[in-house]
C-alpha cells in the first residue's frame, strides 16, 4: 500500500512541477499532453480534484466503491467537456466552479457526520458540479477533442487518486478548512 502511495505521489509530483512554466488556459503541445496537463494549470480545477480525492477517501466506503465514486467524477467531467466543446462560453460557468470549492470543502467536514443521508447529498453534489470544471476545460480545449479528452481523463483521474490516497491516510474533518483557506486564497489572487 505504501509502495503504491509513494508511486502516486511522484507522479503527482511529476505532473505538477510544470505548472509553474506554463499559464492557464493553453500551451503549445500535442492535444494529449495539453490535456494531461491542463487539470494542474489552473488552480480552481487543481483544488477541486484533489478536494474530491481527499473527499472519498475520507469516507468509509469499500474500494470498488471508491473507485466508482471516482469514476463518476470522471464520467461528469468529461461529460462537461464534451458539452463545453460544444457550447462555448457561457455566463455563470466560472461562478459555479467557485462554488464548487467551497461545497466539496463542506462535503468533507460532513464526510464525518453521523448523518448519511447529508453524506450521500454531499458527495452527489460534487459530483455534479465537476460537469463545470469539465465544462471549462471543454472551452479551452486544444487540437483533437478526443486525445485531449483522453489527457484530461489521465491527469484529473491521477490527482483525484492521489487525493484518495492522502484523505485515506490522514481521514480529519480538518481537511475542509484547508481545502476552503486554500480556495479564499486562490479568489483573493485571482
């Protein structure tokens, strides 16, 4: 298990020590590569992958069901991709990414409530609202839709696994408030 964390955490370490040479949205590279990186170029969307994988692994869930929350994530991502790609720009997107940082803050402060309905809720709620990080992304997608798509899938799936990983091992209702400290500053930079 340790072996697979630390394999994890290189490669999320990999991925995100470009982050700093290139600006968001868009850099000159193939589509796949533009889409394995873009997930860390902006930092909202880099929050919220990350947030999430800290989110599912705080629940006591089985793995199969761990993954398929992932794998839900995932599918309404590139869902919003597709639907972004295709509409262009539309007001309100950016509002609700913003909104969805400080939801999936929440969500992990009630990922230890003794209520599993609001837990169920929670969890449903950021799932949905990676259709506009997704939707984002499908605006400033960049050469082929489908390598990009693909790139997308591999570098969001990979931080919202290291995020897993992390939430498992250090599992604290805490976790929210960095999550939200980190989004304040992200809009006070912004």
């Amino acid at each position: 298990m340790k072996t697979t964390f630390l394999k994890l955490a290189t490669l999320g370490s990999l991925v995100l020590a470009p982050m700093t040479a290139l600006a968001h949205p868009g850099h000159e590279s193939t589509a796949f590569s533009s889409g394995l990186l873009h997930p860390v170029t902006g930092v909202d969307h880099l929050i919220m992958l990350l947030a999430f994988g800290l989110l599912v692994g705080c629940l006591s869930a089985t793995t199969a069901q761990k993954i398929g929350l992932v794998a839900g994530a995932l599918i309404t991502l590139m869902l919003g991709l597709l639907v972004g790609s295709t509409f262009g720009l539309v007001s309100g997107v950016e509002t609700a990414i913003v909104a969805s940082l400080f939801v999936v803050s929440a969500a992990i402060w009630h990922a230890f409530s003794a209520s599993q309905k609001m837990v169920k809720l929670a969890v449903g709620l950021c799932i949905g609202m990676m259709f506009f990080h997704g939707y984002a992304h499908g605006v400033e997608a960049e050469g082929t839709l489908g390598q990009f798509s693909m790139g997308m899938a591999v570098g969001a799936s990979t931080l919202m696994l290291l995020g897993t990983q992390i939430g498992s091992r250090v599992a604290s209702r805490w976790m929210s408030v960095g999550v939200a400290a980190a989004s304040s500053l992200f809009l006070l930079a912004a």
